[in-house]
C-alpha cells in the first residue's frame, strides 16, 4: 500500500511539473513571439553634410571633434587673402555688368521711344548671381549631427508588419544597456530595394535564385520617434533592441521571472 501511494505521488509530482514547465515555457513563447520585434535596429539623427562654395587653405579652426556647435558659430577660417582675392574678382565682374546692364537701359530707353521693346536682364541677374554667390562663401566643409533630432530606425521582418502602425508604442534596449527607452513608431518605409529587379549589361533581367522552401523576409526601416531625447548617451549608429508593444505601453515592472528572462533573451536572437 505504501509503494502504491508512493508511485502515484511520484508520478503526480511529475505531471505537475511537466504541466507547470510547459505552461511556464509556453508563456515565455508567447511572450517572445506575440510582439514584433528586431534586435537590427540602429540609434540615427539627422546629419547635415555642408561643403565650401569656395576652395582655399583653412587658417584657422576653431573647434574639434565630437563639439556642440551652435546656429551662426564660426567652424573655420578659410584663407583670407585667397578669399578677398575672389571676392574681388567677382565685385569686378558686378561692377562691369551693372555697367553694361545701364547701357542696356539707355539703349531699350532710345528703342522704346522709337517703339521698340527691347531690353536684357541676362547681363544683371548674372552679375547678382555672381555677387550672392560669393558673398555667402562660407567655410563649410565637415558634417554636423543635429542636436534633438535622434531617432531609432528599426529593421523588421516583413512577417511581422502586421503589428505595427504608426502611432503604436515601443520599448528601446540599447546593446550591453538594461535601460528601457520608450517611443513612438513615426513611419514605416514604403518599400525596400529589389535586387531581382537590376538588369545586366545586355538588358536581361538579373534574378537571384533560391530555394522554394526556404525563402528569407525581407527587412523593412520603421523609424521609432523617442519620447525624450537621450543626448550623445548612445551615438548615431549604435545598435539596439525594439520591440513594438502596440497601441499602449508594457507595464514591465508587472513582469514575472520568464517574462524578463524572454525580455533578456531577446538580446541574443
């Protein structure tokens, strides 16, 4: 009697922990899977590239690298006498063609009087062309990343499109960081490049081959727009997590255990 209540204990023991870890391994699944996510994402800002209308030796460089420059400060001098050297050349060519623009009023003056409606302003708007464009040689040759323009460009599988709008809340872990950034899904891309659609040099069509079981999806840029922005903590082009939670945010402080061992595990795929 006691060997048979043993053998029904033990074999109770290890249907329930079955049941417990399967229930346990399936909510984690769940968790996991129910959610569209991408650990292909990438930190990015807008980046204003600028270059000088007027080459020359730069004489003096008044920042370095990595700065927070503001609107109207001086980045670099370009040589001043190779500067003043064209500027002066060009108010020559002003000069000149305002000359030439006034004869060409007193001569459309003369014909007007004769009935004639003659008169040229290609002279003058190039002469203003000339001067506008000089005037505005500026020393423009780095790139700048704008402050308070950083956003996350998340790369997700087209199978997981269907939960996503835009307007729908995420949740960003930076790489090797346990902090959780939330956003907004700003926009999703209105479509990726084809590579079966290129043609070759004779004009055929250039069609990738692959294998009619394995077919691999494609990867779509949904841009994620931060509720705050985070400074230079994570720079434009580091790496992170997303997942898309929907129409309103996780309360991940209610998680038990396997939702944050899931939540962990999607750092290594």
């Amino acid at each position: 009697m006691k060997t048979l209540t043993r053998n029904i204990l033990r074999t109770a023991i290890t249907v329930i922990l079955v049941i417990l870890a399967f229930v346990a391994i399936f909510r984690a699944w769940v968790y996991y899977t129910a959610s569209p996510w991408t650990r292909d994402a990438r930190f990015s800002a807008d980046i204003v590239a600028i270059a000088p209308d007027v080459s020359g030796l730069i004489s003096q460089v008044n920042v370095k690298d990595n700065q927070l420059v503001k609107k109207d400060q001086v980045l670099f001098v370009i040589d001043q006498p190779r500067y003043q050297k064209t500027l002066a050349q060009a108010e020559a060519d002003v000069a000149y063609y305002q000359t030439l623009a006034q004869e060409k009023r007193v001569e459309a003056g003369r014909r007007n009087k004769l009935g004639v409606q003659a008169m040229s302003r290609e002279e003058i708007d190039q002469a203003n062309n000339v001067l506008q464009t000089v005037e505005h040689q500026l020393a423009k040759a780095v790139a700048l990343v704008k402050e308070n323009t950083f956003y996350v460009m998340a790369y997700l599988e087209e199978t997981k499109l269907e939960g996503v709008r835009p307007g729908y809340r995420a949740e960003i872990t930076p790489l090797g960081s346990s902090k959780t950034i939330k956003g907004t899904v700003d926009s999703i891309a209105a479509g990726v490049t084809n590579a079966s659609s290129s043609s070759d040099s004779k004009g055929m069509g250039s069609v990738d081959s692959n294998l009619e079981w394995v077919r691999l999806a494609q990867r779509v840029p949904v841009r994620i727009r931060l509720d705050h922005q985070q400074g230079n903590l994570w720079p434009s082009g580091t790496t992170a997590t997303v997942v898309i939670t929907g129409q309103e945010d996780r309360d991940t402080s209610q998680a038990n255990f396997f939702q944050k061992l899931a939540m962990r595990l999607r750092e290594f795929g």
